[in-house]
C-alpha cells in the first residue's frame, strides 16, 4: 500500500482523557476513532491488526477442531428468562424492545444462543464432543468504560462453547482450549499467564483467566516465579496440564498472603490484563434450557458444557502495552498492520523515486505486506511516524542508495541497522 492511498492520520498529542500509553498511541497513530463513549471506529490501520489477531485466533481454534459459527448479535430475552440469567445480568445488559414490543437484547455473551442451537442440532451422543466459536461483537453496559478498547462497551470477542458427553470428556476439552490459548497469544507475540480462577471439576467449576503483564493492567496478579522459569526452559504450553496447576497463581481478592505457601520471594506480584477467560460449568445451561442428548444406553441426558473468551479487540491494547517505547508503538511481526516500510529521505530525487518504486513493485510481487511512505514530507517527519505507528522494519533510501542501489534497514525494536542490496532486502523481507 502506498501512503498516498491510505487513509491514515497520526497525531502529536493525544487527548489528555486518555491516560494509559495504549489509549494514548492507538489515538496518535490513528488506530481507533471514539465515535461515542466506550463505542469505537476501527480504522484502516487498526482494523489491520485487529483482523491479524482474530486470523491467529481462528486459525489456532480450526486447528484443535472448533467449529466457527457466527450468531446474532440481537438475542431474544426469552432464552435468558429460560437460563434464569435476565433478571441477574443487570444494567450491563443493553435491553431492546422490537416494534412488535418484543424483548431483545444486544448479546454481551452467547451461552443461551448456543445453547439453543445445541438443542435443536445436538440429538446424540454420537455428536459430542463439539466445540463451536464465534469472533463477534459484544455489548456490555460497563458502569466505567475506560482505558480506549481496553475496557470497552462493544467489544469484539472471540467466545465458544463446548458440548460433552461427560465430566471427563468435558475436563478434556477444557484442557485443549486451555493449551490453545497459550499457543494462540505467544503466535501474537505475547507472554500468557494462566491465572487459577476457580479450581476443582467437583461441582462443575473449572475456571482460568489468561493475563498479560502490565503497569497498567486492572488485576492485580499474583505467581510462583517457577511458572517463567519453565516458561523459559520448556515452553509453559509443552508442560502437562496437571504440571501446571501445580504452579501457585491467582488474582485480586484470590490471593490471601497468609495462606499462600509461597516465600515471598518467590512470589511474583504485578499487574496484568485479562485477555482471555474460560470456564468448566457443566449443565447449568443444558438443564436450564432443557438440552437434553440420547446416550449411548438409550436414556436422554443433559451435555456438559464450557464456554471459552478471549478479548479480541482488547488484545490490540494489551500488545502496546507490552510493545512500546518512548517514540510509539513496535508491532511483534505476527500481528502488523505492515510488515516493512518503504521511507525515501531523498525528496524531489528522480532516481531515488525509481528505485523506491522499484523496490516496493518487487516486494508487492513477493507478497510483502508493505507500506511505502511516499509523501513528500521531511524525513524527521517520516522516521517519527513510522516509529509512532511502529512498522516493525523500515527500508531506508538515502543519499548513498542512489549511488550504490544498497539500501539500509532499520528494526524499529533494537535500532539496530545493516546495509543491504536490493536482493538481499527482496529476500528478507520475504522472509519475516
Ligand atoms: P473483565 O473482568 O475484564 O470485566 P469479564 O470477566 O467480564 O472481563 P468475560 O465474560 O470473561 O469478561 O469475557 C471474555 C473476555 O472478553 C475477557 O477476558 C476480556 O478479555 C474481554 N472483555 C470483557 N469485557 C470487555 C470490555 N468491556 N472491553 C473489552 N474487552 C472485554
Ligand atoms: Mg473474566
């Protein structure tokens, strides 16, 4: 994409309501619009990434065997009377009246919606397990929405929901969300930790939240240094599950210092973001709703169930959050809106057009996802927007390229600069 076609604008000061760096940069690299509070314009570079994450995520489900699915957003309130939950949800349920003085409501989950679904599609055992998912927006009334896409109202999530035969088989599924998930955000660049949100499938309740550090994060988290210790050795998601929980986590008001049996020092206390969420709750919904499968011995029974979220479009937030510097934000590779950006410093410079032009036709070809920032603006101006919107590699074309047709690329994250020839830069960049 050449600049000149893109729309994008960037800013030097963000407003002072924004406090959090990631707010901040979202506004200042133009990522996000604030059409009205809590409710948010995707635009063209923001809606890059928000759509690289949501690939990831869809590609690491599909991969486990969930089965994509896309629901309403408008539900009806009778399904929620069934599950008993309309009542209780509260003011964060944005309650709609149809023409016809129906009661809608715009979904801030979807466990009765697909519960539903289940009951007219799920007829046996034969059928379980199931996993399906859905990437899609969510509203939910927040009392304070703060922080940008951080704490939204809408918000995109991705959210599914598994159907077993039993509590085993239920346990299983949960397990492989669970892995999935660690797999799915270091795929994004990021350091997942799997906090103990509820323990013991006795009862029905199973339940992790998945937190990035951060300074800015609303929970306050706690755990066993031993967890980034195998983290670095093994690769946490490598490591049985069982392995795991034996790794002292837990967040906010779940931490109690005088029991904890870790020493303080190797407890681990900081702040973290809540990307992710899942949950074992057995047959709440399937009881409630009356979903009810033939066994294998003939008799009807109700499915055991999970349902599994991750916060998409908050997900964009907590990679700033981790990925940024005093001059803007610096994209992990997996998730860029571009991959490699194109800056001349050589204005009104025939030749050096021409080798630009050249370079970005040929990385089009490669299938290169690049920007090339063809305006003719200063290159100080140029470097420091590249740097606020956080291309993670930059293709420089100064005075020395157009003697030699060398080019010097710069990591946006270390600094770190070498000086290329046009098929070594072609071949490199090919290969991020
Ligand atoms: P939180 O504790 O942050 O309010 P939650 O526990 O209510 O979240 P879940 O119902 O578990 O949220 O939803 C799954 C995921 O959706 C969360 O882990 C989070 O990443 C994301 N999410 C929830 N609420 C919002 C919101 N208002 N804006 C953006 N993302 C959200
Ligand atoms: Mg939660």
């Amino acid at each position: 994409m050449k600049i000149s076609d893109f729309f994008i604008q960037t800013f030097r000061e963000a407003p002072a309501e924004a406090q959090v760096i990631s707010h901040r940069l979202m506004l200042r690299s133009g990522l996000i619009y604030q059409t009205c509070n809590g409710i948010y314009t995707w635009m063209p570079l923001g809606l890059k990434v928000l759509s690289k994450i949501e690939a990831i995520i869809a590609y690491e489900q599909n991969k486990i065997g969930c089965n994509r699915i896309l629901m309403p957003t408008i539900q009806p309130a009778n399904f929620w009377i069934e599950s008993g939950r309309y009542n209780d949800y509260g003011k964060e349920m944005l309650r709609i009246k149809d023409r016809h003085d129906k009661d809608l409501l715009y979904g801030p989950t979807h466990e009765e919606v697909v519960t539903d679904l289940a009951r007219r599609f799920i007829k046996s055992y034969r059928q379980l397990p199931t996993i399906f998912y859905q990437i899609s927006w969510k509203f939910r009334d927040e009392i304070r929405p703060r922080f940008g896409v951080m704490r939204g109202r809408e918000f995109l999530m991705k959210d599914g929901y598994s159907f077993d035969i039993d509590q085993k088989s239920a346990i299983n599924s949960y397990k492989k969300i669970f892995f999935s998930y660690l797999k799915t955000f270091k795929r994004i660049g990021l350091k997942p930790i799997p906090i103990c949100a509820a323990s013991g499938a006795i009862g029905g309740n199973l339940s992790h939240e998945f937190h990035i550090e951060a300074k800015t994060g609303e929970s306050e988290i706690f755990y066993d240094y031993t967890y980034d210790e195998i983290d670095a050795q093994k690769g946490i998601e490598n490591v049985a599950f069982e392995e795991i929980e034996k790794i002292y986590t837990a967040a906010d008001e779940k931490h109690n210092s005088t029991t904890c049996k870790v020493p303080p020092t190797r407890l681990k206390s900081s702040r973290g973001i809540e990307v992710g969420h899942i949950f074992y709750f057995g047959r709440k919904y399937s009881e409630s709703m009356n979903l009810v499968v033939a066994g294998k011995d003939g008799h009807p029974f109700f499915p055991e169930m999970g349902s599994y979220g991750i916060g998409v479009s908050r997900l964009v937030a907590a990679v700033i959050e981790a990925n940024h510097d005093e001059y803007g934000i610096i994209w992990p590779d997996a998730v860029a809106p571009f991959k490699v950006v194109i800056i001349t410093t050589q204005n009104n410079n025939e030749q050096a057009d021409t080798l630009a032009e050249r370079l970005y036709q040929k990385l089009l070809s490669a299938n290169v996802d690049v920007l090339f920032d063809n305006r003719s603006e200063r290159a100080g101006v140029k470097f420091s927007d590249m740097d606020l919107i956080g291309i993670p590699h930059q293709i420089i074309i100064g005075a020395e390229s157009v003697k030699n047709g060398n080019f010097e690329w710069k990591e946006r994250r270390s600094g770190i600069r070498s000086n290329l020839t046009f098929d070594e830069t072609v071949s490199r960049a090919a290969g991020i």
